[in-house]
C-alpha cells in the first residue's frame, strides 16, 4: 500500500527542507507526495485588479512547484516516491483540511517558519494551527534548522492521564518500525507525586502498545513540564519528540502551541503531533 503524504510549501528555504526531510524519512517507503502551494490576491476594489492579482500569483505558484518538481525528480532519495503538485488560491488550512479528506492523506509535513517579508501564507504559526486544528491526520512539523539523519530516538511525553487508544500510536509506531528507533515515554510529575491505579492502568497500555518495540519509561521531578522535556531532550541528543494533542486535555494543552514555540527554538527536533483518527 502507498503511503500519501501531504507537504505544503511557500517556496522558503524552511519548507524545501521540510519536504527534503520527508522525502528521505520515507524513502524505503513506496509513496505519493503531494506537494501544495496557496495563494491568496490582497483585497481591492476592482474586480480587474484582483483578477490580475490572482493570476499572477497562480502563475508564480505553479513556477514554484514546477521547479520543486523538477529538483524531485532527480533526487535519489525519491526512487520509491510518485509525487503530484496542487496550485490552490485560498486558506492554507482550510484546503489542507480539503486535502487530507480528498486524498486520504496518511500526514502533513510542514516546515516551522516560512517566506518573510511576503503575502504568501507565513508558516511559524500556521504550523501550529494545523496541529491544532487537524484533527484526523498527524502532523509532523520540521524546524527550520533540522537536517535528517537516522531517527535513533522518539521522545513522547505524557501524564498518563487519559486513555489511550492503540490506533492513535500507529504512525509513531510506523516510524519507529521503519527507522528501527526506540521509543522513550517520559513523564514529568512534581517532587512528591506518584501515579494514581488510572495512570498506572494507562501507563501498562502503553507497554503492549509498544511490546514489539524497543521501549523505556522515563520519570522526571520538576514543577516546569516544558524545561524538563527541553532538558531530558537535549541532554540525550533525541531525534524526534511526538504527543498525543487532544483537546480539553491540560497536557495537550501544555504541548500544544507554546511547547511547539519552544521544542522548534531550542531542541530543533521535528515533532510529531498525534491526534484521534475519526473516520
């Protein structure tokens, strides 16, 4: 079966790498990429402006993805890949959402920061809102500065709190499979806190979810969830950190927009943002 992969890009340096990242993480893996640039006119008055407004950015757009396409083509890493380019005018996040329905879209791969200085969608926050509001598709966000190499370790933090379901863990635990990484659970507590008999019934969970795994649990005692992960992070040299962003959930919350802000600035790891596949 194909895997079906979804990258926008705004022509910057950061979501080039972004699909480059893709390319070579899935690339013992027979795919078909999606390569999607939006464009969006400014507002005026005249109907003949916005017009020539929009055909030019739709010109330049497929310019882009052509030469894109063309730097694909000749890239060894892209044996096993099928790639096709998408040109849409409108809002980078509702045709994504359009997109992943459409073509059954497995994930999204989007860099972290994007053009500047341009009326092109920015990425930065757009990376986050679609964490956020992609609801039936994981995200993997690449920061900007972050150049592939052999993923050896996925970090993913959790309280335990809430239950998990096996079909939430299946991409994470396809990258660990393909890339033969191990994965780390970690969980952050204050000084004096222990699991309650719900954490440890999830936490067990978590050990069949990942029986055929190379898998550990982590504890850390720390008031500050963020710093710690940060820490725990850096100081093994992960590769790549993954959570479950639910909503109305207090650590979802927690990993959600300002954790993001901080893994993309200080780890430089891409993260992976799960989420419940409603199908």
């Amino acid at each position: 079966m194909k895997r079906r992969i979804l990258c926008p890009t705004d022509f910057s340096k950061n979501a080039q790498n972004a699909i480059e990242y893709a390319v070579k993480l899935f690339k013992n893996e027979t795919c078909v990429f999606y390569i999607l640039n939006t464009y969006n006119a400014e507002p005026y008055t005249m109907e003949l402006a916005i017009a020539r407004d929009l055909e030019e950015f739709r010109e330049k757009s497929i310019g882009g993805l052509r030469v894109i396409l063309e730097w694909l083509s000749h890239d060894d890493n892209s044996r096993n890949h099928e790639f096709h380019v998408v040109s849409e005018c409108g809002n980078l996040l509702d045709i994504i959402k359009t997109m992943v329905d459409k073509q059954d879209i497995e994930m999204v791969v989007m860099g972290t920061q994007g053009a500047t200085n341009s009326r092109i969608e920015i990425f930065g926050s757009q990376t986050v809102l679609a964490m956020e509001e992609i609801r039936n598709c994981p995200v993997l966000a690449i920061p900007s500065k972050t150049i592939y190499k052999e993923i050896k370790e996925i970090v993913f933090p959790t309280d335990y709190r809430t239950t998990f379901k096996r079909r939430e863990f299946q991409y994470l635990v396809d990258i660990a499979k393909m890339s033969n990484s191990s994965i780390v659970v970690l969980n952050v507590v204050n000084k004096n806190e222990s699991l309650d008999e719900d954490q440890v019934n999830n936490k067990n969970l978590l050990k069949d979810y990942f029986e055929d795994l190379d898998y550990s649990f982590h504890t850390l005692k720390n008031n500050d969830v963020q710093a710690a992960i940060n820490s725990f992070i850096e100081s093994r040299g992960s590769d790549m950190v993954s959570f479950i962003n639910r909503r109305h959930s207090f650590f979802g919350m927690i990993l959600s927009r300002p954790m993001v802000k901080n893994l993309n600035y200080h780890t430089g790891i891409p993260v992976l943002a799960l989420h419940e596949i409603r199908r």
